[in-house]
C-alpha cells in the first residue's frame, strides 16, 4: 500500500480513513469482519506513520494486533500482525524511542524466524522487518549493524519478488548510500545504476529516479567526474520540477529537496 505507488502521503492518509470508516460500519463481529477491521488500524497506522504523525501511528498499528489477535483462530493466516509490529518499530524509531523499537522489532523478528519456511511470503516478511533494522541501526549510530539488516533485507527481497522490483531497488540505494559512506565508490555506483534499472522498469517510480539520480550525481562528484556529475544533477533536477510544477528552477536543490519527493519507509 502506499509504497508501490505515487501517491502522496496525504491521499494515502485519506484512502485510509475512509477505508476504516468503512470498515467499521461492515462490522458484523464476524471473525472476518475483525481481520479486515484490524488490517484497517494497520493501513491508517502506516498512513500516519508517513504523514508524521508517529504517536497517531502507533496507537492504530496497537488496534489493529489487539483486534486482530483477538479474532485470529488456529486456522487464521495472519498477514498484517507483523506488518503493524514494523510500522510502530518505524515509529517509535522516528520519534526517539529506540530501546522500545528495537524490543519490538528483534521479538518480532525471532518469532517471524521460527515459523518461517521457504515461502515467498516468508522471505517478504523476513526482508520488510531487515528493512526497518536497517533503519532502527542506523539511528542508533550502528552502521555496520544497519548495513548488514539491509544486505539481508535484499536477500529476502530477492528470494519473495526477485531483481529489478520495487522493494529490491530501495534496499539498492541503501547499499549505495552505506558504500558511499565509506568510501566504497565503485561497489556505491553499482548499487545506484541498479537501483535505477529497478525503478526505470516501472511507469511510477518517476521520484525515486530523481532521487537516486541526484544521489549518483553526489557520487559522482566524489569520485571527481565533475562532468558527469553536471549531467545527472541537470537530469534530477528536471525531473524534480517536472514533478513539483510550484518549485522556482532557479532554486539550488539539496538532498531535502530530492528525499521530499520518497515517502519515508522508501528513503
């Protein structure tokens, strides 16, 4: 939801509240009509989570595994429970909270590891929750830590959904992003000009091209190919006002500028 999409933040926090205000009209206290009550909580969760609205975000992502763990029976196939444990991990991370975070997170993934099998499924799971370590490590100042929760992450992602998709080219300009960091240049542009071919191999993925065309442009930079650097930070920069109408071409863009265009759990 959200994340495979342009839409903004706001329209996703919209959609979300009308969905669960939907929801809970169909409510008949089935156990059906409680799954899909709960996976509401969860998607307005996720949806506050993106506008910012963290503490918004963790009470609906607390609602929905209350609601659903109460309607969940021996047969229930529960998809979400871990969703919504990640999206408050991704919360509580953002606003400071991260002994809480990280509690939530590792419990989460122990028990995701124990009944995980070879299911694309699974691996999709393992890698949403390396995902958001990968985040958690990283404001905890441990980027070696960080950066091995997003090498599994992409191993997860790679094993459920495969190259060249959505999922596997944010974990590439993860990688990009830590390589850079030390100074790796040339494993850092691999992982950039794959994350590119990722996204360019969708018709929607128009901002985190600018992103990471800007990013290579910063890369480029570094290594000393000024040239080419004018060149991909001519081509960001483009696409960035061809996105953004309202924005003055003659404004000096940064990093804010290109990382404003990505929802967060993509940044």
């Amino acid at each position: 939801m959200g994340a495979l999409t342009n839409q903004k933040p706001s329209t996703i926090l919209a959609y979300a509240s009308s969905h669960l205000h939907r929801r809970k009209e169909l409510d008949d206290s089935s156990e059906a009509a409680k799954q899909l009550l709960g996976l509401a909580h969860c998607e307005l969760g996720y949806a506050y989570l993106l506008v910012g609205e963290f503490s918004k975000a963790i009470e609906h992502c607390r609602m929905a595994k209350v609601i659903i763990s109460k309607a969940r029976t021996s047969d229930t196939n529960d998809t979400w429970s871990y969703r919504a444990d990640v999206y408050e991990a991704w919360s509580l991370a953002a606003t400071g909270r991260l002994d809480e975070s990280e509690l939530l997170l590792l419990a989460t993934l122990q028990t995701t590891n124990e009944v995980s099998d070879t299911r694309n499924e699974d691996h999709f799971r393992l890698g949403t929750i390396s995902k958001c370590l990968g985040f958690l490590r990283a404001k905890q100042g441990l980027m070696e830590e960080s950066l091995n929760a997003h090498e599994q992450a992409m191993v997860n992602f790679v094993a459920s959904v495969g190259h060249n998709t959505y999922e596997t080219s944010v974990i590439c300009v993860k990688l990009g992003e830590h390589q850079m960091l030390v100074g790796q240049f040339e494993t850092a542009s691999v992982y950039f000009e794959q994350a590119l071919r990722g996204f360019t191999s969708h018709g929607w993925s128009s901002e985190d091209i600018a992103r990471t065309t800007y990013k290579l442009s910063l890369l480029r930079d570094a290594q000393g190919d000024h040239i080419d650097s004018q060149i991909h930070l001519k081509k960001a920069e483009e696409i960035y006002h061809r996105l953004v109408p309202s924005s003055d071409s003659n404004q000096q863009l940064s990093e804010a500028h290109f990382d404003s265009l990505v929802l967060m759990t993509s940044r």
